[in-house]
C-alpha cells in the first residue's frame, strides 16, 4: 500500500491522523527539498542531478495526492517516458518476485 492511498481505517482514530498527516508533511518536505538540491545539481559535472529528481518525485508522488496526479498525468502525456518509467518499475517487481521464490 502506498502512503497516498486510502488507509481503510487507520487513520480514522485521530492520533493516527494526527501521525499520518505528520508523515505527509515530511515527505512533501523531504520531497521538495530533493527537488531544489537537484537543480544546482544538474547543471555541475557531478551526476546527481537527475537521480536526486527522480528521488524526490519519487518521495513527493508517494506522500501527495496532488503530486502524484500531476506527475501520473504529465507521463500519460509523454508515452515514450512513461514506457520507460514502467519498464523500471516492471523490472523491479520481477527481481521481488524472483527474491520470492527461493
């Protein structure tokens, strides 16, 4: 279950919330933090740009419903990056499965 997915009930109590809201807040934070260090970042011979990014985009999509839309939506748009994204993701899962197995 990813944090920007409905909790069935965990938060419902209102610590949990209070918790969960909490655990939101950082992520965007941290997210967006990412995003600004990566800016500088992509423009030095240094190659942390743009795993930085993609980190922060990861985090950022993770925690906001906002955020995930937007970026969900701007990689429907762009089909041959989206294609790319999912055979990241695909190839990921396969390792967790093979993991499995043994």
């Amino acid at each position: 279950m990813a944090i920007n997915e409905p909790s069935s009930g965990w938060g419902r109590k209102q610590m949990n919330g209070v918790i969960q809201a909490v655990i939101r807040a950082v992520g965007v934070a941290l997210g967006l933090f990412l995003i600004v260090i990566a800016i500088p970042f992509a423009v030095t011979p240094i190659p942390l740009g743009l795993p930085l990014l993609i980190l922060g985009l990861l985090i950022l999509a993770g925690t906001s419903k906002t955020a995930h839309t937007l970026i969900t939506n701007f990689l429907k748009r762009h089909p041959g990056l989206w294609n790319r994204v999912k055979h990241i993701f695909d190839r990921f899962h396969k390792d967790e499965d093979k993991g499995g197995q043994g």
